[in-house]
C-alpha cells in the first residue's frame, strides 16, 4: 500500500449502532468508507455525514441474512469502491430464549448472521488483501462469547464461534501481513436491544456507547503494521449488563 493513499474500509452494519459510531469515526480520521446494511435510505444518512466529515464514502445495500450471495457481493463492492485495507464485521442479530425453547429457523437465523455472513465477507475481501500483502480484519464480537447467560445460548455460540474463526483466521494470514483482530463489549446501548428477537429489560443508561466501542475500533485499525490487538474485551464499567 502506498503510504500517500488514504485508507479504505468497508463496514458492515454501517446504518446504526456500533457500525454506524465506527464509519463515523473512521471518516473523521480521514478513511474512506464503504458502508454496508440492509438499510440503503440509513445507509445514504450515514455516507452523507461520513463525506461531510471529509471523507469519501459509499452506501451499499447488501442483505447479509442471504449468506450464499454475500461473498459475491462483497467482492463487488470492493471491486467498484477500491481497495480495502480494514474490514469491520459489526452485523449481527441479538437474541434472547432459552435453549430448550429456540427453534432450528431461529437458530440457524442467528448463526448465519453473526457467524456464516461474517465468514463469507471475509473471504470476499481476503484476496484483495492478500494481494496487497497488508491488511486488517476487526469482526466485533461479546462478552457473552466467553461469559454466557442464560438465556443468550443461540447467540453466545455464534459469537464464541467468531472469536474462533478470528484466532484461527489470524494464525492462518499473519503471513500474508493480514491482522486480525476480535473485539467484545459488554452491553451497547444500541438500537439491537429493540428488535423483536429480544426480550429483556436492562438499565441502557450503564451500557457502553456505541462510540466508545468505536473510538476501540478505530485505535485497533492504526496501530503501525508491526501491531496486532488479537482480543480486546471492553466493559462497561458497571459490569457486563
């Protein structure tokens, strides 16, 4: 990568929350950003703020739920938009039910998305970056992946699962010069605690915000090349909820 070219990333859950806080934050620094949701109309919110910021930016509309197109599109988009040197994974689902009553649709739901769709974006960027000999992943996981509660069962598998596939990923490339980097929060006061696959009823004004997990993102993505945050594990400081 040439060091007078400016950094280019690709974020997915890029209409809100933590994806929203890090697109932000990453164009304030200067990156350009794709942005990445299901959402187009969020989406052209947040890439209008993010060129106002001063940096250059790209809304694309991509349904990650459809796992077996989303490795397709991802390349597409870095295809159209340019190199990507930092891929941030913030998509996901929340969800709340205990084993015993979580169905397989709903199961395989939640995998696909906080895991399977995580997988395929990779591997629609891990070319790109091969090729260019440099290049950081950051995939946002949970507290729950290491800490589970009841109740959370289907999504602390799925995110236990993506701190693995980070591990294994980060050993596999680190000879390509590719990083990779998990993260997991505590609680996030974002807007996931108001879906309809949740059904709890926690003290949001604790949680961390979407922006301070941002500001932890963006610190990971501009460590010298030399650098390599594996896990970072960031807690509200009232506790995990």
């Amino acid at each position: 990568m040439s060091v007078d070219r400016k950094r280019r990333a690709l974020i997915t859950g890029a209409s809100s929350g933590i994806g929203k806080a890090t697109a932000l934050a990453f164009a304030k620094a200067g990156i350009d950003v794709a942005l990445v949701s299901r959402s187009l109309d969020k989406l052209e919110a947040v890439a209008e703020a993010a060129r106002h910021a001063g940096a250059e930016a790209k809304a694309y509309a991509v349904d990650l739920a459809n796992v077996s197109q989303v490795e397709k599109k991802i390349q597409a988009i870095a295809l159209d938009f340019g190199d990507i040197d930092i891929l941030v994974n913030s998509a996901g689902i929340a969800y709340t039910g205990a084993l015993s009553e979580t169905s397989l649709e709903d199961w395989q739901q939640v995998i696909n998305l906080n895991l399977t769709s995580i997988f395929q974006c990779i591997m629609g960027i891990l070319p790109i970056m091969r090729d260019h000999g440099t290049g950081t992943i950051i995939n946002i996981a949970s507290i729950a992946a290491k800490q589970p509660f009841p109740g959370w069962g289907a999504y602390s598998v799925s995110k236990a699962g993506l701190i693995a596939l980070s591990q294994t990923l980060a050993q596999e490339e680190r000879t390509h010069g590719i990083r990779v980097t998990a993260i997991s929060p505590g609680a996030v006061n974002t807007e996931l605690w108001d879906t309809e696959t949740v059904n709890v009823n926690l003290d949001r004004s604790k949680m961390l915000t979407p922006e301070i997990v941002a500001e932890s993102i963006l610190h990971t993505a501009l460590l010298p090349p030399q650098a390599v945050i594996d896990e970072l594990t960031l807690m509200p400081s009232a506790g995990a909820l």
